[in-house]
C-alpha cells in the first residue's frame, strides 16, 4: 500500500495536519528529522486512520504513490531550506512539494523557480487556524502551478474548513501568492487584534467598565455584524479570572505584546509595494511600543490631560459608539490589506481574486468573521470596486458609523487613551475622502529645494520654479 500524500515534520502543525488527512481517509506517510515523534504520532493516534511511518527520508519517498504529494511542516527558513534540498534530491518530475510553513513569499518565489527547472512542483502554502485548525479544518491559502491544483487541490479542500458547504481552501495564484496572501492576512490579523484591544482599553478607561462588563459587552457585539472569532475569545479572555488572585486575568498579564514577524513582513513589503496599510503598520508599533519598558518608564511622567472619565449618559452611549468605531476602522484594515493582495497580484503577475481570498478567510482562520461574506460580495459584483471603501454596503456602513467613529478619536485624545487603530484608519478615510490633499504643499516644497518639478491643475506637462531666482516657471 502507498501513501496518498505525506507529510515530514510533525510538530504541533504536522502531526495535525496528518491526524486530518487520515480523519478523511487519507492514507498519509509520515516522517520526522527526530522518528521517536513519528512513532509517538502512531502509536496515540494510529487508529484515527492509515499511517505509513517512515523513519529515513529515503524511505519516506518510496512510500507515496507517483506522483508524489509531500508537505513540509517544519520551522521556516534555514530548516525549511535543508529539508527541500534533502527531498528534491529523492523526487522525480511531476512530484510536488508543498510548503505548508510560514515562509516569506519571496523566499517561495526563490525555491519553486529553483524546483522547477527539476520539474519538481513546489507549492508555497498558507496555513492558518493554529494547532486546532490544523487538526479541525484550517484555512489553506496554496500557491504554485495550476497543475499542481489539480492534483493537490481536493485532497487539501477535504481537509480544510468548510462553510456553508464551500471549503476554505483554494489556488490563490501561482509560486508565492499563496504566502504572500497569508502573510496579509496575518497583517489583517494584527489589526483586528489591535482594534479589539483599543476598544476594551477604551471602555475601560473612558467608560469606567469592568473587564467582566466588558465581556458581556463583547458577548453581544459578537451576535451582531462584528460577530468574529476574535470578538468571541475576547468575550472569554475579559470574562476569565485569574485563580491566584481572584483578579480579572488580563489584569494579571504583564501588558508587553510580542510578534513572530508576519506583521512587520506584511507592512515591510506594502513599503516596497507603496500601499499605505496604515492601520497594520500602527498595529505592529503598538505591539513594538508596548514592548520598550525603558522609553515606557521614562514616559510615564510625562503630563496628560486632566484625569477623568465621561459622565453618566455619555458612558452609556459609549459602547455603542465604541461598536461604530470598531466596525468602522475594521473594514478600513481590510480596505488596505486587499489594497496590498491587489498590488501584490499585480507586480507578480498572480491574477488574485479577492473575492476568492475573502470567502476562504470565512472559515478555519483566525480572522474569520461573518463580515467577510459582504467582501465576497463586493468583489463578485459585476463592478469590481476600485477600493473596498467604495462597494456599497462599505460605503453605507462607513456613512451610518462616522459620527460615533469621531467621537471616539476625539475622546480617546480628550483622555489621552491612545487609539492609534482608530486614529489611522479614520484619517485614511478622510484622505480617500479629501478632493484636495496637502501633497500639493509637500511636492511645492520638493521643487523648491530639490527641482523635483511639479504637476499642475490646468495645463499638462511637468514643471519648475527658479525659487533661488527670480521666481519664473518653466516646463521642463
Ligand atoms: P516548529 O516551527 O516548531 O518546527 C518544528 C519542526 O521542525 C520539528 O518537526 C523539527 O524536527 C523540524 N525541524 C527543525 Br526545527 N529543523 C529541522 C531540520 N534542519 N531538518 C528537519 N527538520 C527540522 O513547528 P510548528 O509549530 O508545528 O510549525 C510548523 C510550521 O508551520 C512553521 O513554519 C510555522 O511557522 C507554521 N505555522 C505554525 C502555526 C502555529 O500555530 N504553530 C500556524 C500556522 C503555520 P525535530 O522534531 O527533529 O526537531
């Protein structure tokens, strides 16, 4: 008997990668660097389904039928390097690999044009949900050739999650869409994050309110249209107390948020790509911020406003505005995250359909959120809009939450509460929403003391003004 597909690295990823391949009937080879791990994953969860354990990557080979299906699960980067050059020396033409790390999507773009003069498919893969998802169904974001879809595709969609019936998986584009994709949603992810955790700062500080009110506050937020996994682990995470104390859990967790680099990638390459992904780019500061206990002590003296809190009637409109902000500012990371797929599509040559990234992310991942089947739609609709700002039920939704969304960047900066997820995203709003932007000043200054030259309203053409001089213009 040979393996339909297999999989070599089983930490917590790989093993439940493989552990899901089997729980559909999949007969899956696997292989660690370290085989006490494969023989571990057989002997607890051999009667899920068929495991063929491979103990030398040799023989790891011989195990899957031609052609070869074989996922990567180990750390990226060097590990992930070694291990590809280890098994494209064993592989034949025809056989894929599929990456199912973190990589960095130009690292993908390197090594499926290396394989590929092997005639090897290499598919760069995004895979998101965690250990759970993993295990339950994640969502697959997968990159590579066509051809490659074609044979990986159903087996990968029979794994993934599935909503209303439509899997969470699907070919993004080829040789690095794929983890470019992910590393967006990622950056999506931080946003999110960030957003979530100005709003519980806000209703804490502005409005007074307990973490476990808090909770319940979110608790109905999530039975609305903000209605997402985050909101509903947030629910739980404010509603949690910490056993050792009898205090509210997030109250005992030192407030320093770490990052494993897919944000920083995700705002590192919007720069190369020039996409104005505000509202990521503030939430990586914010967690690299919170992480400066030196600069964070030094400032701790420095003066805010006088201390205090909204009045009765204002806190209780305040969680509603709060909601307004939040849903607000979300679509505007969205805006910019599907700003970036698109840039990205179009540098690489990738064809993405965002519609299609929108209806994988709905279920498995950890953004999932039932405000992406509005995306969905705006993308399938005859008229693809131009930003997601523009679709109409965006448009109608940012006009209904407006006036609560600046209410809530004037309190946050009345209090001094900072919210920069909030701040950024309503002023890329208003500078999409601007007929006339400050850049006219800035490129003026450019010219004046560099000769940049500059564009005018009424004629065509380039040009530049003697400043030094006599101040005349010329074309140029
Ligand atoms: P890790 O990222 O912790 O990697 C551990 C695995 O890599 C083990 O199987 C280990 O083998 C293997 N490995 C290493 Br390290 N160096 C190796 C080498 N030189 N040759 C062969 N094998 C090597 O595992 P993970 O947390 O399961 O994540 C796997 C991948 O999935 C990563 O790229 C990660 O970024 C990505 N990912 C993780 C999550 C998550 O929630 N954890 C979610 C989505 C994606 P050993 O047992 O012999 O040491």
């Amino acid at each position: 008997e040979r393996a339909h597909i297999g999989v070599t690295g089983l930490a917590v990823m790989g093993r439940n990668l493989a552990r899901n391949f089997a729980r559909h009937g999949h007969t899956v080879a696997v292989h660690n660097r370290t085989s006490a791990k494969t023989r571990a994953l057989v002997d607890e969860f051999g009667h899920e389904g068929t495991f063929l354990p491979a103990d030398t990557a040799e023989e790891f080979v011989t195990l899957l039928e031609p052609p070869r299906r074989l996922v990567i699960m180990v750390k990226a980067g060097a590990p992930t390097d070694a291990v590809i050059d280890e098994f494209a020396a064993l592989l034949e033409p025809g056989d894929m690999i599929v990456d199912g790390g973190n990589a960095h999507f130009a690292d993908t773009r390197r090594r499926e044009a290396a394989l590929r003069e092997r005639g090897i498919h290499f598919v760069g893969t995004g895979i998101s949900g965690g250990e759970e998802g993993a295990l339950l169904g994640p969502s697959i974001m997968p990159g590579g050739s066509p051809e490659s879809y074609a044979a990986l595709g159903p087996i990968l969609e029979d794994i993934a999650a599935k909503v209303d019936g439509v899997p969470c998986c699907t070919h993004i584009g080829p040789d690095g869409a794929g983890h470019f994709v992910k590393m967006v949603h990622n950056g999506i992810e931080y946003a999110d994050m960030q957003l979530i955790a100005e709003a519980y700062d806000l209703l804490g500080r502005a409005a007074g309110l307990r973490p476990a009110e808090i909770a319940e506050v979110f608790k109905g937020w999530n039975s609305g249209r903000l209605e997402s996994y985050l909101i509903e682990i947030t629910a739980e995470v404010l509603a949690h107390t910490d056993a050792d104390t009898g205090r509210p859990f997030v109250d005992v967790v030192q407030d320093r948020a770490e990052q494993k680099g897919t944000g920083r990638w995700t705002v590192q390459t919007a720069l190369d790509l020039g996409v104005p992904v505000s509202g990521i780019a503030e939430a990586v500061f914010a967690r690299s911020l919170s992480g400066h206990t030196d600069i964070r002590a030094a400032g701790r003296g420095l003066p805010g406003p006088t201390p205090g809190t909204l009045d009765g009637e204002a806190a209780a409109r305040f969680a509603d505005d709060v909601e307004q902000a939040l849903y607000a500012s979300k679509i505007v990371a969205y805006a910019q995250g599907i700003h970036q797929i698109e840039a990205g599509s179009t540098e690489y040559d990738w064809a993405i359909d965002p519609g299609k990234v929108a209806e994988i992310w709905r279920g498995g991942c950890i953004i999932r959120a039932r405000f992406l089947n509005r995306i969905r739609e705006a993308y399938d609709s005859p008229r693809r809009p131009d930003s997601l700002l523009s679709a109409e039920y965006f448009r109608d939704a940012l006009a209904g939450a407006q006036d609560a969304w600046r209410r809530v960047v004037a309190t946050s900066a009345e209090l001094g509460i900072p919210a920069p997820g909030f701040a950024a995203a309503l002023a890329y709003y208003d500078g999409l929403r601007s007929p006339r932007l400050p850049a006219a000043l800035i490129q003026a200054q450019r010219d004046f003391f560099g000769a940049h030259t500059y564009r005018r309203v009424d004629r065509d053409g380039s040009f530049h003004t003697e400043w030094s001089g006599d101040r005349t213009e010329h074309a140029v």
